[in-house]
C-alpha cells in the first residue's frame, strides 16, 4: 500500500529525514517510535504534504500512485489521512459542518453522491457514539476551546466519518487518560481492515497493548534504526533510546 | 476660516434654520437639550486626526460636504423599495424612519403587545412626555462626541422602544433608517430610545440603509436604558449606500443583574465610526459587545468602545472580528475601565482581523484602565493573512484550496454570527455574510 524508499526531507533548510525506508501493506499495523525530535512527525507531515517540508530526495508511492506529486487535499480523497500531534482549531466552523464538507469532498473524488446535512447527521451520531464525544461537540466550532483530550478524540472521531485508507496517528494516545485511551484504541481496531493500514507515531508501549502492532520500528535521527515486531515497544520501554544509537550499536 | 470652522458654521447656520422651523415649539427641557447639544458641539467642533480619539480616522470628506436637512423629509420610497432593506427574521413589528424622519405609512406597529410601546419619539414627546424626559440624552454620549451633540442638537424625531416592568417581548422589534438618493447630500440624524424596565426583556434590530450609491451622512445616537434584570437585545446592522457615512453613538447603561447585548455588524459605507459605550452600573450585570466588520474597496471602519465596569460582581465579553479586503480599513479600539470597588468584575476583549489583500491594514489597541484589585481582564488582538496552518488542516482532510480560505474567511464571520439568539435573524445575516465574503450564494454554512 505504502512504499517509502530514501526519503529525506528537510524544514527551513535543516534536513531532519536522512533517508527513511519503510514498507506498508493493507492490513498491517505499524508503530514508529523514537526519540523527541528524531523526525517522526517530518515524516507524518510529508505523508500529509505539508508546505513547510521539502522533499530532498527519494520517493514514496501509494497504492502505486506518486504521493508526492499530489496535493495535500488529492492524498485525503485518496484516502491518506493524518491525525494530528497538535488539531488546528478553525472558529466559526461547527464540527458538523466542517465534517460534511470533508466527507462530501471526499465522496465527490469517489463519484459518490454528497450527503445532505439529513443524512450527514445521522452518521455523524453514530461515529460520535464510538468516540465518546457529546453531540454538543458537533455544534461547537472545530477544536475551540477544546480540551487536549476532546482534540484527540476529535481527531480520531474525523477518521471514523473519513474512513480512510492510510491513517496515520501521530501522538494520538498523548495526554489522554486511561480510559479516553481505551475508546480510541478501540475506535481505531474497529476501523481495521483487511484493506487498510494504520501507522502509529507514539511514545509509549500502553497504546500498543490495545492495537496490536505487526511492526514496531524505531526513528532516531531522521532514519530508521531498527524494526521489529511487537517486543520490540516492550523491550524500548524497559531499555530506553540510548542503545540503539550507531556508536551504542558499534561497540 | 479654517475648513473645520466653517463647517461647523454651516451646521450652526442649520441649526438656526432649523429652530427657526416649527421646532422652537418643542417642550422647554427639550430646547434646553438640544440648546446643550449645539452648544457642544460649537465646543468641539469637527474633530481632527491630532485627537488621540481620531487618530486612524479623518472626517475630512464629511468636513468637506455640505450635507443638510431634506427639504420635506425628501422622498419617500415606495414600499416595494423597502422590501430589500427589511429584514424578515427581525420581526414582524417595525418603525421605518426615511431620512431620520418617521414614515408611518411604512412602519407596522399594530398589535403590540400589552406593556410594548414602539413609535417615534416625535409621538412619544407628545404621549409619554416624562417617561421620555426621563431617559432622552442622559447617557452623557454629547459630551464626548461632537457627532452625538449635533444629533442632540437636531433632535426632532427618532425611535422610542418602552418596556414595561416584567414585559417579556416575544418577538423582535426593527427599526429601520433608509435614506433615499436627494439631488444634494442630506444628513439624518437617526436617533433611538430603548428602555426596558426591570425584569422587561426585549430584542431590537436596527438597521440602516440607503440607497446604493447615493452620498448621504447617517448621524446615529442610540441609548438603550436596562432595568434591573432586565435584558435587552440589540442587532445593528449597517448596510449603508457605499458612498455614505455613517457615525454613530450606541450608549447602554444596565441596573443590577440586567443583562445587554449588543451586536453591530458593518458591511456598507465608505466611512463608518461607530463609539460604543456600556456601563455596567449594577453588580451582577453582563454585558457582550459581539461585533463583525467585513471591508473591501477603499472603505474604513473604526469601532471604540468603552466598557465602564462601575459596580462589583459584573461581566463583560467583547468581541470584534473584521474581515478586510481591498484597501480596505479597519480601526478598533478598546477601553475597559473597572472603577474603584467594582471588585470580581470579569472581563474578556478580543479582536481578530483577517486581512485578504496585501494593501488592507488593521489597527486595534486595548486600553485597560483598573483601578479595583480583584478582577479577571484578558484582551487580546490578532491580524494577518489567512492562518496558512488552519488551510492545511482542512487541505488533509480533502477540501480543495479555494475550499478551504473560503471557509477558514467565512468563519471569522460565523464565529460572531454563531453568538446571536435569534435563530431567523442569524440565518439572514449568515446569507449577507456570505455573499459577501464568498461571492454569491457560496456553499460553506
Ligand atoms: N516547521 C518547522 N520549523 C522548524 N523546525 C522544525 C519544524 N518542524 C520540525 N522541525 C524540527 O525538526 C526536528 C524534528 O521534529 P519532529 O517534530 O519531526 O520530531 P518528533 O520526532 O515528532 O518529536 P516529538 O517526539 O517531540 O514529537 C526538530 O528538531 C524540530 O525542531
Ligand atoms: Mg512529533
């Protein structure tokens, strides 16, 4: 589904991905752990197309497609999707409406019809349902004054009206209590699809004992340092970064 | 003689003129009123941009004109004209006042509730003389403004809304000044009235318009008076010709635990000055000043207001968003004064300016002024181009660009629109918004 091969990228000048080769196939679950600033959200923003990234070298191609000959709105319709470390809030714009026009961009792309704000509202309750999040939320503008936790919430609640086919979450399971950890781990294994694929940016081992990875692999200074299966979070939780930097590794 | 100077000899010319008129027979305390106003106002005289006040904004074209009073009140448009003035969400009672003077051939005010008196104030001097005395030019608006002293000065007629103790108005009442195309410019000296009783509670939409293109000036006072517990209502909405002006006063002043609302919305004249005064002068009163200005052309905006905490215990939230393009201008500027001993006051000022063309330009200053200990104040101001994190977020989830600032535009707009109360009212005001910001019927809503 997603082929990375020699990615570098870098922001203002500053190249922050070395060359990162990574291999997704529909179905699969993969973690990318690593340190603060090892270049793990670069990489889910170039995934995404953000502006400020510039791709310096190597390619990626999804579903055999160049993805970074698309625009960042032509990846979404092609069902890329980024939940993001840090939700943008948009004022003015409910959560409703925001999430129809969304979808609707989305199903105009599939030749599908477009939803009516009737029909839209009944799946938009139901995906609510799963996240947890009030229908007072719907009517709130997108992210304001949110709480960490609801933004998250949000986010992954986006996913579920999206339903894409690369979701890609980044720090989602940051700053969420157990239990809002809970509801979106099992938002996003419901969502799991012998068809889709999801990559996990995160920092801690807990998240992954409510989705079971099928890869777990390691970011550390803008490369890809080690990959394993799901012992391997266990054994960076218990052992820390430090023995898998190149002079660590050497001796 | 300076410009200044005689233009101002031409107002007090008008103004001899105009007592002259028939007007001379107005109530003793009413002459004494209008015989301060013009007297101010030959103290004050135009103001220049060597005020601190006026800084940003420079009266000169309106200087320049020799706007007078309608022969015979001018035209009268026909009712079909209106039609496209009125706004049907703001209820189905309405006084129409075409060039500051009362039409009542226009106006529909039968079957008003008990305890709801509308009319013109040129009525009212005649029906209701004390409760009018009681509250007509009390605010002290005069006293600041030069503007406001010349509309006191010229005070003929104008809007009265009286409420009484306990009345709760079910529906809005609208009060609309139009001002039609003359052969030479005219002025209006549009002037309102509201009261509302304790624990009355009322809603009122102004709205001003004229015809489009037509070079007419708008002098507007409005004072609204809320009782104890009582809440009153006010939508403004400005949709003057393009090549008007239009300054106006609006002065609240609120008893214990009331409840004012004030929501102007600007889309027309070239030059609009609108000072905003509220006085929360009972404890436990709130107030919100939910303000929404969308420029484009060379037109210039400038709102000051003033938020006088006077008693302890009371709120006040503001919010200005402006949405500027072309050449366009936009001027705020937010005083918040919490007097001795109005402790516990909670106070929040925010004001946020889109700016869509390289060459439109926002000014907004905060001016807190607090002299109790014991408050919560935070104020805060932004300007600049389209948030490019904000269109990106949209772009990954599949709006198109053009998509994406047209909705991130139109939510500056919806996120002042989206504090209104009345449900048709808003719907109407979000289409205006909309066409104006998306260009015809737009989709995002
Ligand atoms: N827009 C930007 N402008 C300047 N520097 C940036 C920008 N984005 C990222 N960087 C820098 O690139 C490096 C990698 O940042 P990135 O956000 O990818 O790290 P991360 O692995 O996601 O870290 P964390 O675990 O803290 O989220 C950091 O040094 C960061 O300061
Ligand atoms: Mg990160």
């Amino acid at each position: 589904m997603l082929e990375i091969k020699g990615l570098r990228a870098s922001v203002q000048g500053t190249e922050i991905l070395h060359g990162v080769d990574l291999t997704i196939r529909a179905g699969e679950v993969h973690a990318i752990m690593g340190p603060n600033g090892s270049g793990k959200s670069t990489l889910a923003q170039v995934l995404a197309g953000h502006p400020a990234y510039t791709v310096t070298g190597g390619t990626v191609t999804y579903e055999g497609k160049d993805l970074l000959g698309l625009a960042p709105e032509e990846r979404a319709r092609e069902g890329v999707f980024l939940a993001f470390q840090y939700p943008v809030e948009i004022k003015g714009i409910t959560n409703a409406y925001f999430l129809r026009s969304a979808l609707n961009a989305i199903r105009k792309h599939r030749g599908l019809e477009e939803l009516d704000p009737i029909d839209f509202i009944g799946v938009l309750e139901e995906k609510a349902k799963a996240v947890e999040l009030g229908d007072e939320m719907m009517n709130r503008p997108v992210n304001d004054g949110f709480s960490g936790g609801e933004k998250k919430r949000n986010e992954i609640l986006q996913m579920a009206v999206l339903e894409p086919r690369l979701a890609i979450l980044d720090e989602t399971d940051s700053g969420l209590d157990i239990d809002a950890l809970k509801t979106v781990a099992n938002a996003v294994n419901r969502l799991r699809r012998p068809d889709n694929a999801t990559l996990i940016v995160t920092h801690y081992q807990r998240l992954l004992n409510y989705i079971t990875p099928d890869f777990v692999h390691v970011l550390a200074d803008g490369r890809i340092v080690k990959s394993g299966g799901k012992e391997l979070a266990h054994e960076l939780e218990a052992r820390g970064y430090d023995w898998l930097r190149p002079e660590a590794a050497a001796v | 003689m300076t410009a200044p100077a005689a233009a101002a000899e031409h107002y007090l010319a008008a103004h001899r003129a105009f007592l002259g008129n028939g007007a001379g027979a107005a109530p003793a305390w009413l002459a004494a009123l209008r015989a301060r106003g013009i007297a101010r106002f030959g103290e004050l005289g135009f103001p220049t941009t060597h005020l601190e006040e006026w800084r940003f904004t420079s009266v000169a074209p309106i200087v320049a004109t020799p706007f007078a009073l309608p022969h015979g009140g001018g035209t009268s448009p026909a009712e079909r004209d209106l039609e496209a003035f009125l706004l049907p969400g703001a209820g189905r009672h309405r006084l129409v006042f075409v060039n500051g003077r009362f039409a009542p051939r226009l106006s529909a005010t039968a079957g008003l509730p008990a305890g709801v008196t509308a009319m013109s104030l040129a009525e009212a001097l005649v029906r209701d003389p004390e409760g009018v005395r009681a509250h007509l030019g009390t605010s002290g608006a005069d006293a600041a403004s030069a503007f406001a002293a010349l509309n006191t000065a010229f005070l003929a007629d104008g809007a009265y809304v009286h409420v009484a103790a306990g009345t709760v108005v079910p529906e809005p009442l609208q009060i609309l000044f139009v001002a039609t195309a003359e052969p030479e410019p005219v002025v209006a000296h549009a002037r309102t009235l509201i009261v509302a009783e304790r624990l009355a509670q009322v809603a009122v939409v102004e709205s001003y318009a004229g015809a489009e293109g037509a070079r007419y000036l708008t002098n507007a006072v409005t004072e609204v008076v809320a009782g104890e517990g009582a809440r009153a209502e006010v939508y403004r909405i400005q949709r003057e010709s393009l090549g008007a002006f239009h300054v106006a006063t609006t002065h609240s002043r609120q008893g214990r635990d009331s409840v004012v609302h004030v929501h102007p919305v600007a889309f027309g004249a070239a030059l609009a000055r609108h000072d905003l005064t509220a006085v929360l002068d009972g404890a436990g009163s709130s107030c919100l000043l939910n303000g929404l200005y969308l420029g484009d052309g060379a037109q210039h905006f400038d709102h000051h207001t003033v938020i006088d905490h006077a008693q302890p215990h009371a709120e006040s939230h503001e919010y200005f968003n402006g949405v500027l393009d072309g050449r366009s201008r936009g001027v705020f500027n937010g005083r918040i004064i919490v007097r001795p001993g109005a402790q516990r006051t909670d106070s929040k000022q925010t004001n946020n300016n889109l700016l869509l063309s390289e060459e439109a330009r926002a000014d907004s200053q905060p001016q807190l002024e607090i002299y109790a200990d014991d408050v919560k104040c935070t104020h805060g101001a932004t300007l600049g181009p389209i948030d490019e994190k904000a269109l990106f977020y949209l772009k990954s989830r599949g709006l198109g660009a053009a998509e994406a600032r047209a909705l991130v535009t139109y939510g500056f707009g919806a996120e002042i629109l989206g504090r209104m109360a009345i449900p048709e009212l808003r719907a109407q005001l979000d289409g205006l918004v909309r066409a104006r910001l998306l260009g015809g019927g737009g989709s995002a809503g």
